[in-house]
C-alpha cells in the first residue's frame, strides 16, 4: 500500500485494526482491500466514491468521515450504517479515528464550542431552536403518535414503538408515585406526551417547559384538543427561570443540552422547585467511557451538547442533597426504539423530502447517519441511557415501592390506540 496517496494509506492502517468481522473496501479506481477474518460476521462493503474521501478524514478524523458521507463521497453497499458503526466500535477504529487531533480540528471544535456553550440562556435557547425546531411535520414522519422524541420501553419483542413510549410514561409515573391531585414539573417536555399520559392516566396537574418554538405551539394544541388545559400548562422559557413548587419533577432527554458547567445548575433548580419530600426523575442518556457527543453531532446534530458520566450526575446531586432512591439503565431499550425510527424514517425518506427544499439529499444521509450511528452507540458503545429516582429531604418515604415493573401492562382503557 505505500504507493497509495497519505489520506488513503491512513484510513486502511486504521482499518487494519480489525479482527472481528469483515470489510471489503472499493476505492475510486475499482481497487478492493479487505480487512478482518473472512467468513466472520458482519461482512461488508464499503464503496469509496470520492477520493477527498481519504484527506477528509487525515484531516478531521472521524468528523470528517461523517461529513464525507453527508456530501455522498462514500456507502456502505447495503446501506448497513448500524453494523458499519459496530465493527469500528468492536475493533477501535471509530475511537483512534476520534482521537486523532490536527490543528484544524481542533480550530474547528474550539470555533463551536465557544458559539454553542450552554451556560448561557441565549446559547441554550439556540441549541434547543437548531435541533427541535425543525418543523413538527418532520419529527411527525419517523416518531409515533404520542410524538415522543426519547428512549422508549420495550416488554415484548412484538411491542410497536407507540406501545413503547406509552410504557415508558407508565414506568415513570410509577416511580414518581404520581397521585390524583399532584403537582408535575416536566422540564425539557417536548410535544407534551408525559404530561398529557399522567394528567389522563394519574390525576395530575401540570406544567411543561421547554425552548422549542415549534414544540411549545403544537404541545399546547395538543393539551387543548384532549381538553387539559384547565390541568396542563406549556411556558416557553428556559429552566432556570422557572419558580415555583411542585410535588413531582421529571425531565426526559432533556439533561443532555445542560452542559458540564451548568450540573450543579440544574441540581439546584430541581431542588427549589420540588416542594419538602418532593420526588423527582432524571432520564437521561449517559456514557461509561470517553464517548461523549462528538465532534460530528456537536456540528451537524445537537449543538452545545454534552453526554455526562453517572458519577457526574450523582456528585452533582450530593452536592444539593438530592438522594437517589433508584438508579435503572435503559440501553437496549432506546437501541431498539432507534432501530424503529431508522426503519420509519427510511420508509418515509420520500414524504420527507417532499415536505420543504431544506430536506435536500445532504440533510437526509446527515439524518440517516445520525439515526444508524446513535442505534449502534447504544449496542455497540458505551452509550447508556439512565432513570434516576431522587427525592428532596431526609427520608424516603417508604410506602412508594421500588418494584415498579412488577404485573406491567398498560390498562385497557389507555391502549396505544387510545392514549394521545
């Protein structure tokens, strides 16, 4: 391979780190390299359209192997981004590719991180806007009905990602121990699903906050048309200027866009806002290793986002005296509620196209690579997505139990042909 160009030599010596599993690749010219053991699973095909392919990724590593295949110059020749992504994940090569560090990465990297910093409410209120704000049509063609935009909870092979969700909303509201006539703080609350689950389901009362304009309108649409909206409020502002206190606290999904400085932030909101012996819920998505978001997201998908560690969240939690009560890892849960939006929004790639000129060919491999690569951090990395159960005060009250999944099964008057 000496005679091949520098960008080329250094993606195969990264490829050469395989031994489980095999990849064939096919350079511009027609040339094949393979890599791995033969007859070992999975086998596949990686065609090389573009030769800036190969100084792409010398130069940005694995920022610019995403961004080489958003401009079309590479696939995998069925399409397989999941399995592509877990042999690199098995094998190391997606971490050495990460590590790589060039001035103009880093260059590149620093430019964003100080435009997206979410210690700052306008930054935040930006993020949120970029990602969320894309138009509820869009979400609407690969999520469900419940319009839930986080890792469902799967019983049954057979579950649909509907029954999924609505599974998940019972899950925590048995946690929270929600009763009739309690107060519910949803913070990062979406299209509302939580709370319009709990106000039907439990009795609740609520509010929801949230930064994204498109959520926020169709949240409150939905509340009215269901005939909540003496029970359930949406405010448009970010958490930390919320007040008030609430019996309940939940936030889903939502503690991925706080960033690292803001922890004890959050923590300290959280606790202002439960009343004396408030429960709360954190359900959010965490890593075991140095994987965090990524040069690549951090660009294209959730800007100013920041993965913790679970010793991070709980220091941060003693540091305001919240105490867990229960700590549960969802991981092959939200794996398989991707694998669903993958296959949804494969299916509808047309209908998405049609709907504005914005959803152009580039958007949609960002979106598709984005979908695959996030399914196969979660089976194959060290992504991991958590439901922490804490409480405000001295003692846990010992009549909630901690047997929450015990006898599951939605009630018949809240079948996913029903519920939201």
């Amino acid at each position: 391979m000496n005679h091949l160009p520098s960008g080329e030599r250094y993606l195969y010596r990264l490829l050469s780190l395989i031994e489980v599993g095999h990849l064939t690749v096919v350079n511009p010219q027609g040339q094949e390299f393979t890599f791995g053991t033969v007859g070992s699973a999975p086998q596949l095909c990686l065609i090389i359209r573009n030769q800036k392919t190969y100084d792409r990724i010398l130069t940005f590593g694995a920022l610019g192997f995403c961004e080489a295949y958003m401009e079309g110059w590479w696939d995998e020749v069925n399409n397989n981004l999941v399995e592509l992504t877990g042999l690199f994940f098995q094998n190391g090569v997606y971490t050495k590719a990460r590590d790589k560090v060039t001035l103009p990465l880093i260059i590149k990297v620093m430019m964003q991180r100080l435009k997206t910093v979410p210690t700052l409410i306008q930054n935040s209120r930006k993020n949120v806007q970029y990602h969320y704000d894309l138009g509820n049509d869009f979400y609407q063609q690969f999520l469900d009905r419940t319009l839930t935009y986080s890792c469902g909870y799967q019983i049954r092979e057979t579950d649909t990602l509907e029954a999924m969700q609505l599974q998940k909303y019972e899950l925590i509201s048995r946690k929270l121990a929600l009763h009739p006539g309690e107060s519910l703080i949803d913070i990062g609350c979406g299209w509302g699903g939580m709370l319009m689950y709990a106000a039907e389901r439990y009795g609740i009362s609520g509010t929801g906050i949230t930064l994204s304009v498109e959520q926020g309108k169709l949240a409150q649409d939905r509340i009215e048309q269901r005939g909540l909206s003496d029970r359930i409020k949406i405010v448009m502002a970010d958490y930390r200027e919320i007040q008030g206190e609430y019996d309940k606290l939940v936030s889903i999904g939502m503690f991925e866009h706080v960033g690292k400085g803001s922890f004890s932030t959050f923590m300290s909101k959280a606790k202002a806002l439960l009343k004396p012996n408030g429960i709360g819920l954190l359900h959010t998505i965490v890593t075991e290793g140095s994987e965090r978001s990524g040069a690549w997201v951090d660009k294209y998908i959730f800007p100013g986002g920041y993965i913790p560690q679970l010793h991070e969240i709980a220091q941060a939690m003693r540091a305001e005296r919240l105490t867990i009560a229960h700590c549960e890892n969802l991981r092959p849960h939200y794996a398989e509620t991707l694998r669903q939006w993958g296959i949804n929004f494969h299916k509808n790639r047309a209908e998405i196209a049609a709907l504005a000129p914005q959803y152009d060919e580039r958007f949609l491999r960002m979106w598709d690579l984005y979908l695959q690569t996030s399914d196969a951090s979660f089976r194959y990395g060290s992504l991991q997505v958590h439901q922490l159960l804490f409480y405000k005060g001295r003692q846990w009250p010992l009549g909630i139990p901690l047997d929450f999944s015990s006898n599951f099964s939605l009630p018949t008057t809240l079948s996913p042909t029903s519920v939201l």
